[in-house]
C-alpha cells in the first residue's frame, strides 16, 4: 500500500510537475495569510503583522525550495538539468563537441570492432552444451610438440582413461562427392562411433551412429550437415532415399545434424572411422581426439591421466624412434582451436587500446581547455552555493553526454568496420563466422563508454573544481584564466600521448618492416602465370586400382597440355605454402637385397640409427618443377624412362642432400620410404633440386624427396599450369577436359598468386591493422601537440607582447616557444622509447627478420613522431612571433 | 512564561506532526500551533521545517492531504493521519521511548 502511494507521488511529481508546483505555492501563501491574520488578531497592525508574518515563514522561495528537495524524483530532476545545461555548453562549442565526439567515435567504434573479433574467436564459448568440458588430446612428440594420434594409442587412451565419459577421434580431408545435385568437391570427416556424444549432440532426422555402423565391414553409413541437406539433398524429410558415392563408394544418408554444428570445420559429412580395419601402427598419426571430462574431473587430472598412458606405451611399444609418441596432453578443446590465434588477436586489442588511450587524451585536453575558460561560472556557482560534488556531478554528466554520443556513433562505426575486418581476416583465423556485434559486444561497447565517461568526467572535474575558486573570479577579470596549472596538466597529457603513439607506431614499422623481410624471402619457386586446379579421385588401396589412377592423370595432364596459352603442366601431392604442407616421415638408407617382403617386416628396418633420415614426402611430377621453375641443381628429374615398371625413382631437396649426405653425393643412393604410401619399392636417388618454402616464407626450407607420380600414383593431387592466356579461358577448357573424362570428379581451381597472397594473411592482417592505430594515433597525438601548444600561445598573447615591447626580437619569440614544445615532445619520446623497448618484447614471436628492439625501426619512428609534433609546435609558434605588442597588450 | 524554544532533535519531528495529527485534519499552521502548543511551547515548529517534512510523510502515505476551508474561510491545504500513518505512529512512540529512556540511563550512570 505505502509502495503504491510512493509510485503514485512519484509519478505525480514527474508528470505533472506544473500542478505540483501550482499547490504548493497556494499553501504557502495560504500560510502566510493565516499567519498575518493571527497577528492581527493578537493585535499588530496590518503592516507589522505582515512582516512578522514573513519572517516567520522565513522566505517564500526557501520554503518551496526546501519542499522540492524533499519529493521523491528529486535526483532525476537535477539528472534532467544537468543534462539540459550539458548540452547546452556542447552546443555552445560546436566545433569542438563534434571534434570530440569524433574522435570518442573512432576509438570506441575501432575498439569495439576489434573486440568483437575478439570476443567471437577467443572468448564466445563453443556452442555445445557444457562446451568448456570438451577437450582436445594429442600425442607430444619426441620434439616436445603435440601430433596427432595413432590408432592403437588412440585405442589405449580410450579404454584406459578414468577421466572422460566418452572421447572420440575423427580427422578432415577433401573428397569428391556425387550423388546429390551435383559432384562437389566436399569436407568428409571419419569419426568413431561417440563422436557426437562428445559435443552433447544428435541428428536432429535420423539417427546418430551406433557401434555396427563402425565394426569393419559395415554398410557405408554417412550423418550430414543441414547446410548440406537443404542444399545438396533438397531437404527430404524420408532419408532412406538418398546415397551419396563418397570416394568411389555409396553411403547410405542416416542422420542430418542441428543447423549450427560445424565440428571440425568445414566438414559436411561424417563418416564412421575404419570400416576396412584400423592400422595397427603405433607411428602413423592419422587422427585427432576430443573427449568430453567426466564429472569432477580437472583438466589437469585428465592430463595426468593420459599422460602415464602415453609414458606407458612409450616405454613398453617395440616401435621406437623418433616418431613414437612420448607423452600425451589434455587441453581445452576451445584453446586448441584458437591457440594459434590468440597472440595476433591480443596484440591488436592492446593496440587499440593504445588508440583508446591517444583519443581520449586529445578529448580531456580539450575538456580542460574548456574548463579554464569556465571558471568564471564555477566560482559563480559555488559563490551562490553550490557544493563540489554538485559541480563535479555536472561535469561527469557532460563527459557522459559526450562519450555515450560518441560510443553510439562509433558503435555505427564497428558495425560497418567488423564487416571490412572479417573481409580482411586471414583464411586461416578460426571461428571467423562468430564474429559478430552481439549482445556482448554491445554491453562491452557500453561498459567502455562509461568507463572512458568516468575517467575523462572525473578528471576534468577534479582538475576544474580544486583549489580556491575565488581566483578564479579574480584571474577570470583579467583575462588569464587558471592558465598555468591547466597547461601544466596539458603538457603532462600530450607527453603521454606521445609516449603511447611511439609505442604504437613503433609496432607497426616492426610488423611492416617483418613482412617487407617475408616479402623479400626468395620462395624457392615462381608465382605469377600458374593455374592451380585441385583433384580427387576415390581412395584406393589396390595397386591395380592405382596405376589406373595414374594412367587417369597421365591422360589429363596430356590433354591440359592442349589448352591454347598453356606452355607446361605439373603435378604435385601438396602445394607449398597450404595448408599443413606435405607430410613427413622417417626413410631408411638400404640395398635391394634388404627391402623386406611385407609391410610387417618394415618396423625391423628402423634399428642402426645411422640408417634412418628423415624428410617430407612430396609426389609430383616432372612438369611440376618446370611449372614453378624450381631449378635442377645436379642429376637429373622425371623423364620418360621412369615408367611403372622400371625401378623407381626420387629427386631430393638441397637441403636434404646437405643434411643427410655431407661431404657425399646423394645420387645413386637407394632408400625405403614406403611408410608413406605403402609401396616397398626402393627409390634410387637421381637429381637434387632447389629449396622451396613450402610452409610458408617465414618458415624455413624443409628436406624433401620427390617420388614420380607416374610410378607411385596417388588419389588426390593439384595440377598446376603455367600459361600465358587469360585464366578464366585456361579455367574452363581445364574443367571441360576432367568433365570429359570423368564426370563425377569436380575440380577446385586458383591462381597459385592467390594461395601465396592468402599465406601472407595473418602479417597483412596485423600490419594493416596497426598500422592503421599508428597513424590515427599519429594524427591525434600532432592535433593534441598542436591544440595545447596554440591554447598556450594564446594564453601568452599579453606576455608575448610585453616582452616584444621590451625588446624581444621574432626569433627569441620562436626559440621560447619552440623549446617549451620540444621539451615536452623529448619527455614523451624518452617514455615512448622505454615503453616500447619494454612492451615490443611480447610480439617478437610474430616478427620475422626483424628484432623487437630494430634500430631502424626505432629511429625512424622517433624521427617521424619528433617530425610531427615539432611541425604541430611551429605554426603556433610562428603565430606567436607575428603578435603586434600594441594589439596584444589591449587584448580583452 | 514558555520554556526557551529548543531545536528539534532529528526524527522527533515526524512523530510530533503524527502525534499532533491524532486530533483531527489540520492545516499546516494548526499542525504548528498544536505542536507549539502540546510540548508546552519547547519546539516551534517553522515552516522550512514543516513544509518538507509534511510533503515527504505525504509521499510516504503516512498522511493524506485535501483542500479545504479554514476557520476564516479560506482556502487551505489540510493534513489528515492514515492508517499507515497511525501505524508509524506507534513505531515511532515506541523508538522515542527506548531513546529517551537510554538517554536518562545514561544522564544517570555516576
């Protein structure tokens, strides 16, 4: 009942304030009228009992003043006029409120941007139910790295583990799919039974995959995304009709998953994981693991856990060597998605921060210039009793009008700017499609102008409010007002400015002058003039089934040879600068007469130690190294006398040639590699060819043996061409020749300048970025020299003038000037160069060729910032020398 | 001869305008004039006083207010007890009664 008569008089107060007002007036003249009546009564005269009457009342205005204090809502009513009389100073400045306002948009918007992406990489929880306890298992290997898991380990952690409730492996690779509405070149993943278990998750058709699904010799079953069901099957609601031929075999459809399950990425089908038996290798590292914690049970438990399994096998397996796991490792499965990202994303969000911190240092300075002139109405104020809190209330709520308009526009701002950030993003950032101006996004947005309100209201009003306001008045009657602390406080601000933006700046000459090295990295091969044309045919075992699969490509690369404008075509198993690049594994230097019968007598090879090498494992053909003019340095490539039948063949790196056979000549050597594709074959090396840097330009050469195509056939390759002719001619006489000669194979074609320009990504990326922090802050911090170095000049006009009066030549004027500028500007470099020297330190792991302390980089940066700010400091400065002492000393 | 006026002592107030009110509906200046005159003339109520105190126990829904006619006819605004407001009065009779008799306590104590 009270609360309801609260609400009542509230609303009466704030709604009809007018009537409220009206009522009250009457009562206190009613008040006073009786009071004059009883004295009249007592028996004053009319005169004296009206004024006794009044003293009594104490002051009509009081009262009523007294009254409105009191009423509920009172605090919204002063919010309210605060408000009005904040907008009213705004407007009062206009070119500085939009200044301000601009310049609180462009930070808070490019932060809010870059949070986002933050935000939806880094922070945004996966979207599974009780998502933090799903987790990522790897083998460490013997360099202390994480790979991937081999079935019979995979096996072990499974069944010896007391720490998950399920865990499930499953890997990623690209097939060709026909069957739907037409061939695609598709992401399939094979899975293990459990694997939606993990994730919490199930078909939202169908049925999930149980145990027969998996057992060897199983009818092909395949779940699929519901992208993929709306798209390729047409969304059936029967799924007994479709099949789907998935690398030569036919896959019955029993499951379509929920609309926003996209695990690993990319993928479209899930297949059940060893339907023609698990490969009993303790070193062939064909999968991933997840697993979901059970209970109670930490991530460092489950480490442990894993970890005495991994030693065990380790200690107990009879195949040792370099590539048998020697530890194992837990880690949140979101850490291992975004682990490679982490440390780019962070760098720009301080970065930004850093820009955050220049703009609002340009906005306080502005903010405390304004206060000087606003002193005067300070003191008026207090003199009429206004208390401090009252008049720093009145400031934050200025600062706040101006950050909440200036974070709304900016948050306008990050809507269009975290569109160009996804468009710019690197390829390989994960989780791109998250990234989003969600509603955490926007409370960020908020809390941050708030933040940046508080800080910029509670200093200008401290800065304005402290000490005697009586001077104020004073100093303001003569025109200097509260000049000398305030520019103090000025000078301090845009010293820190500086120091902020030499950081900044700093870090973007690193990242520039890193990816002007990468650029300069000779790649080992040519990039301009190549198509690229990705193809997969089924995966066979049978060797009768593979040469046919070499025949297929022998027969393709001869007619791709036809296209008009095409002058070579190539092969090879992986292209350099994708992906995870060739795979690698350890050979063994043997004669024919050692080459063991069956794969079994394989593991014994791997006992004298001086045997063993180690290298990449590329298949290609002659054309390839033509293609991409990767030199011959000695012997010879491919040729026509390698065919299937003679003895096989391999090309070796340079690299690998120097490591493996110093002081030797590799040629004539003969090595057993067939862990990698099965074939027993001994290789004989005939020729050494140039380095490439196949994983990436920052990453250094690796040894490679090259084996022939043509002897060792594989299912999926990538074609290149080197042709002067248009590539979108080249393209489709290239997809009309595989469409002739298999129909059900789709082809993926590029240029292979794309594939090198998206292996720049992430540096592009970063350096476009902060680059882009740099000199925005560049550009505030020369506007903040400029701004307190002209307010100084202009509050020095009269000074300035008695000293020309006395005598003071232009040039003195200037040098007075110049040096209280630079002064300050050697103050914040002198912090700059510590600051960075302390801070470039955590972003060397993302430089190449450069080190976080770069001279070049420093110095030229300390020059250009000096450049700057010192041209901001002499337009002022050479304003000041054209003061006419006469105007000057008549000012105001 | 009344006693020397004293300042009123914070929160006495509201129970003496509660209390005052028991009488009957009374305009501002009765409330006054009853409270002068029922504390034998210790407390004088003055109107910067009264006035916020009379709206804020308003808005509390302690007392309710009515326009009415005053013994000279004329317009005024007039203060009636509610039932909550009865109610606060005994609360606040009860707490004046534990602090006046802590007080005394304590005046008392050697």
């Amino acid at each position: 009942m009270p609360l309801l008569v609260k609400a009542r008089s509230f609303l009466r107060n704030f709604f009809s304030s007018r009537r409220v007002e009206a009522d009250l007036d009457q009562e206190v003249h009613a008040h006073l009228e009786m009071l004059t009546e009883e004295n009249i009564r007592a028996g004053m005269p009319p005169e004296e009992a009206r004024r006794a009457a009044r003293i009594e009342l104490g002051g009509i205005e009081q009262v009523r003043e007294q009254v409105r204090e009191e009423r509920l809502g009172n605090w919204l009513h002063s919010v309210l006029s605060d408000c009005r009389y904040g907008l009213r100073q705004l407007r009062k400045n206009p070119g500085a409120t939009a200044v301000m306002v601009f310049t609180l948009a462009l930070a808070i918007g490019a932060t809010t941007a870059i949070f986002s992406v933050v935000y939806g990489v880094l922070l945004r929880p996966l979207p599974y139910p009780d998502a933090n306890r799903i987790m990522a298992v790897f083998e460490v290997n013997s360099t202390g790295g994480r790979s991937h898991l081999a079935d019979p380990n995979f096996d072990d952690f499974r069944d010896q583990n007391r720490s998950f409730q399920t865990i499930a492996k499953y890997n990623g690779y690209v097939v060709s799919v026909s069957g739907a509405s037409q061939p695609t070149r598709t992401t399939v993943a094979h899975v293990s039974p459990d694997f939606l278990k993990v994730f919490g998750t199930q078909p939202v058709i169908g049925r999930d995959f149980s145990a027969d699904d998996a057992k060897k010799g199983a009818g092909p079953t395949v779940l699929v995304s519901y992208g993929y069901w709306r798209q390729n099957l047409k969304s059936p609601q029967d799924l007994s009709q479709p099949h789907l031929k998935i690398d030569g075999a036919i896959y019955s459809v029993i499951g379509v998953l929920p609309a926003g399950f996209h695990f690993p990425a990319d993928v479209d089908l899930w297949l059940p994981a060893d339907l023609e038996g698990e490969n009993k290798s303790r070193t062939s590292h064909n999968y991933n693991a997840v697993g979901r914690l059970r209970d109670g049970v930490s991530v460092e438990q489950a480490n442990q856990d894993i970890s005495a399994i991994a030693r065990r096998i380790h200690e107990t397996s009879s195949e040792q060597g370099d590539y048998l796991l020697k530890d194992g490792i837990v880690v949140p499965l979101q850490d291992s998605i975004t682990g490679k990202a982490r440390s780019g994303l962070l760098v720009l969000l301080g970065a930004v921060g850093f820009l955050l911190l220049v703009a609002c240092a340009n906005v306080a300075n502005l903010l405390l210039a304004q206060a000087s002139v606003r002193n005067r109405e300070l003191a008026i104020r207090t003199a009429l009793g206004a208390a401090r809190a009252r008049l720093i209330r009145q400031f934050l709520t200025e600062a706040f009008l101006l950050s909440l308009v200036g974070g709304g526009l900016g948050l306008l701002g990050a809507f269009w700017g975290v569109a160009g950030l996804v468009g710019l993003a690197p390829q390989n950032l994960p989780r791109l499609d998250n990234v989003s101006i969600s509603i955490p996004v926007l409370v960020f947005a908020f809390l941050l102008s708030a933040a940046v309100a508080t800080g910029l209201g509670a200093f200008t009003a401290v800065r304005a409010t402290s000490g005697d306001v009586r001077l104020g008045l004073e100093e303001g009657g003569r025109g200097q007002a509260g000049s000398q602390g305030s520019q103090r406080v000025g000078r301090v601000i845009v010293a820190a400015q500086i120091a902020i933006t030499l950081v900044l700046v700093v870090g973007a000459g690193l990242f520039g002058r890193s990816l002007m090295k990468v650029l300069e990295v000779n790649p080992g091969f040519r990039v301009d003039k190549i198509v690229t044309m990705d193809v997969a045919l089924p995966w066979m075992e049978d060797p009768k089934a593979k040469a046919g699969q070499g025949i297929f490509f022998s027969n393709l690369i001869d007619r791709l040879k036809q296209i008009p404008g095409v002058r070579k075509v190539g092969a090879i198993s992986g292209l350099p600068l994708e992906g995870d690049g060739l795979p690698d594994g350890m050979f063994v230097l043997i004669t024919q007469n050692e080459v063991p019968k069956t794969m079994d007598g394989f593991g014994a090879l791997f006992q004298p130690k001086e045997r063993l090498g180690v290298a990449d494992f590329g298949v290609a053909t002659d054309g390839y190294f033509q293609v991409l003019g990767i030199p011959l340095i000695r012997g010879r490539i491919f040729d026509e006398r390698d065919g299937p039948n003679s003895p096989h063949v391999a090309v070796i790196s340079e690299s690998l040639a120097r490591e493996r056979w110093p002081n030797q000549d590799p040629i004539g050597h003969t090595i057993e590699f067939g862990n990698m594709d099965g074939d027993l074959r001994l290789l004989t090396i005939v020729g050494i060819v140039g380095d490439t840097h196949e994983y990436g330009l920052d990453a250094p050469p690796r040894p490679t043996v090259y084996v022939n195509l043509f002897q060792r056939p594989r299912s999926a390759i990538t074609l290149t061409m080197l042709s002067d002719a248009d590539t979108r001619l080249v393209t489709s006489a290239a997809r009309g020749i595989l469409q002739d000669l298999n129909p059900e194979i789709p082809a993926r074609f590029r240029t292979f300048s794309q594939v090198y320009s998206a292996s720049l990504g992430s540096r592009r990326f970063n350096f476009i970025l902060i680059g882009f922090f740099g000199i925005t802050a560049l550009l505030l911090a020369t506007a903040g020299v400029f701004g307190v170095m002209a307010y100084s000049v202009s509050r020095r006009t009269r000074e300035i003038g008695v000293r020309v009066a006395l005598g003071a030549g232009s040039g003195d004027v200037l040098r007075m000037i110049l040096s209280q500028g630079l002064r300050t500007i050697f103050i914040g470099v002198a912090i700059g160069i510590a600051g960075s020297l302390a801070l470039t330190r955590t972003v060397e792991s993302l430089l190449f060729g450069v080190t976080a302390t770069d001279p070049l980089t420093f110095g030229g940066v300390t020059l250009l910032l000096v450049g700057a700010a010192l041209l901001a400091c002499f337009i002022p400065a050479r304003r000041a020398t054209k003061v006419d002492p006469m105007v000057a000393l008549r000012y105001e | 001869m009344s006693p020397e006026p004293t300042s009123l002592l914070q929160g006495t107030l509201d129970l003496l305008i509660l209390k005052s009110l028991i009488a009957g509906e009374m305009h501002g200046l009765g409330i006054s004039r009853r409270i002068q005159q029922i504390t034998s003339g210790t407390f004088v109520v003055k109107p910067g006083s009264l006035f916020p105190a009379l709206h804020r126990m308003e808005e509390e829904g302690w007392i309710s207010a009515f326009w009415g006619e005053s013994e000279n006819n004329r317009r005024a605004k007039y203060y009636r007890l509610t039932k909550a407001g009865t109610k606060q009065l005994e609360v606040e009779t009860k707490r004046w009664g534990r602090v006046s008799w802590a007080i005394a306590q304590a005046l008392q104590a050697s």
